[in-house]
C-alpha cells in the first residue's frame, strides 16, 4: 500500500498527492465521497450515476447480482426455454407438490 504524509491547511483543505491522482485518473470537477471508517478518514472516488438508474446500484440490488453470477458459476442456472418447455417445467412444479 502506497502511503504518503500530507498538510492538513486552513478551512480543512488537504491536497491529494499527484501519484495518487494519476493513479486513480482524478480530474478537476470529480466527486469523492469522504468517510468516517474506524478512525480513519477515506475518500474515495464516485460515479455518478443518472437518477433513472439507481436502482441498480442499490445494495439489495447488487446482492442480488452477486447472488446470480454466483449461481452462473457454480451451473446452477438452466438454458433458456421455449413457451412450451417452460409449461412443462411449471406442471412438473405443481405436480411434486
């Protein structure tokens, strides 16, 4: 882990060192989003993400896609069926019961 030691200034301003910068290709006008872990502050940089869509990046959401590529992997998803392959899988359902 890279670390380097920087100047907390007046009206809390920091600067972020230019390696870091370079690193993680920051630009005037980005967001970061500052937090409390532990102690510790972390800044971390954001996406903006249109409003339309933030849904998907909600947490449960996200749960939910690790959830299914957890299940693509391990095969546990079956092949896309027709209509009538699908009916036919439904009266099975119902007839185990």
């Amino acid at each position: 882990m890279k670390r380097e030691s920087i100047r907390f200034k007046k009206r809390s301003q920091i600067t972020i060192p230019k390696e870091f910068v370079d690193a993680l290709q920051l630009h005037e006008g980005d967001r970061l989003e500052c937090r409390l872990e532990d102690g510790k502050i972390v800044i971390v940089p954001m996406v903006e993400v249109p409003k339309d869509q933030a849904w998907f990046w909600s947490e449960e959401w996200q749960k939910e896609e690790r959830e299914v590529e957890q299940q693509l992997r391990d095969g546990r998803v079956s092949p896309p069926m027709n209509f009538e392959d699908t009916l036919a899988a439904l009266d099975d359902l119902s007839k185990e019961k």
